[in-house]
C-alpha cells in the first residue's frame, strides 16, 4: 500500500475516532489510547486478505529475489545483507505484519537452499 494511502487511511481512523467520542460522549483521549490495538487489528485483518488473494505454495526462486530486492544469483552475503535490512523495517514487533516477516524469511530460506 502506498504512502498517501496510509496517510489517508489513518484521517479516516482518526474522523471516526472524533465521532465515535462525540456521539458516544467517550473522551477523545480514551479512543485514541485504543489506537495501536485497532491498528495492530487492522494490519493482521490485511494481512489476511493479502494471503486470501495471493497464490499458494511455496515461492519460486525468482520471486524470491524480487521480495529480498537481490538478483536470483546474489552472493549469500548479499542475501543475509537484504534479508536484515527488510526484516528489520517489516518485524511485528517494529510495526511490520507477521505475514511480511514470513515472507521475508521464506524467501531468504529460498535462496540459500540452492
């Protein structure tokens, strides 16, 4: 998803969070202390879907690559470089969904099983 569809998405949470407290009388400051939990909920419910519409099974060598950013030939040190580099962005625990760090791990188990 891009930038500009993030900054979006996040106004439309925040517009429903002001009316949810105005209609509801709730302290905008309790809706908002809620926001990582719905994100969090919102990211894995994306995740989902982006499973649900992708192909299954396993990852060919090529799209492999193309999701570490590395040519199909790449040194196994240009792998495990490309490999931190995404997994450090994508990680749960730094905003990432656990479906990209799966990904991002499957694809480098991908390449260094040549």
């Amino acid at each position: 998803m891009g930038r500009a569809q993030d900054w979006i998405k996040a106004g439309g949470i925040l517009g429903l969070a002001i009316l949810t407290a105005r209609a509801t009388k709730t302290p905008l400051a309790t809706l908002l202390a809620a926001m990582p939990v719905l994100l969090k909920h919102l990211q894995q419910m994306e995740a989902k879907q982006a499973t649900s519409r992708g192909t299954s099974g396993p990852l060919t060598h090529a799209e492999a690559a193309l999701i570490l950013g590395v040519s199909p030939n790449a040194s196994e040190d240009e792998i495990m470089q490309a490999h931190r580099r995404l997994i450090q962005k994508n990680h749960p625990d730094v905003g990432g969904t656990d479906y990209l760090a799966a990904k991002i791990n499957q694809a480098r188990d991908i390449l260094l099983s040549k």
